[in-house]
C-alpha cells in the first residue's frame, strides 16, 4: 500500500501539469471580486467611514482581488517557465 502510494505520487510529479482551468478559474474570481468591491464601495461611499461595514468589505474586495490576480499570475508564470525548462533540457 505504502509502495503504491510512493509510486503514484512519483508519476504525478513527472507528469506535466496542466494550470490552465486553475489560471481561468482565478482570473474569473478575480474580475468577480472586483465588481463586487467596486459595487460595495460605489453604493456605500455616502457615509464614508471605517463604521461603514458595506464600504469595508468592498474595499477588501477590492485589495482581494489584486491579491487573487497576483497569486494566478504567478501560478501561471512558474508553470510556463518549468514547461520550457522540460522542453530544454
């Protein structure tokens, strides 16, 4: 059982990964993220103040969203240069 397991996870680490419903999937939640957060914060900046909760969270929405975009594109950009590394080498 335990030599299977040790088996598979080295085939799973040879064979190329494909990010790309992962990467789409995040550039999707990211662009969501943003609309939410822009609409939060557009409908609630009439009482602008850290006690307004709505403009809080859309303002974390906001700055998420970045977060999420950043996080994909380096997901991307490692995968990309270990695929080239491959075909290299």
């Amino acid at each position: 059982m335990i030599n299977n397991m040790t088996h598979s996870n080295r085939d799973n680490a040879t064979e190329e990964r494909n990010v790309k419903p992962l990467v789409y999937l995040m550039t999707v939640m990211a662009w969501l993220t943003l609309g939410i957060g822009v609409i939060l914060c557009l409908l609630n900046l009439h009482h602008f103040s850290d006690k307004n909760l709505h403009l809080m969270i859309g303002i974390g929405c906001l700055v998420g969203s970045v977060q999420i975009y950043v996080i994909r594109t380096a997901i991307h950009l490692v995968n990309n240069r270990s695929s080239s590394m491959k075909k290299r080498g």
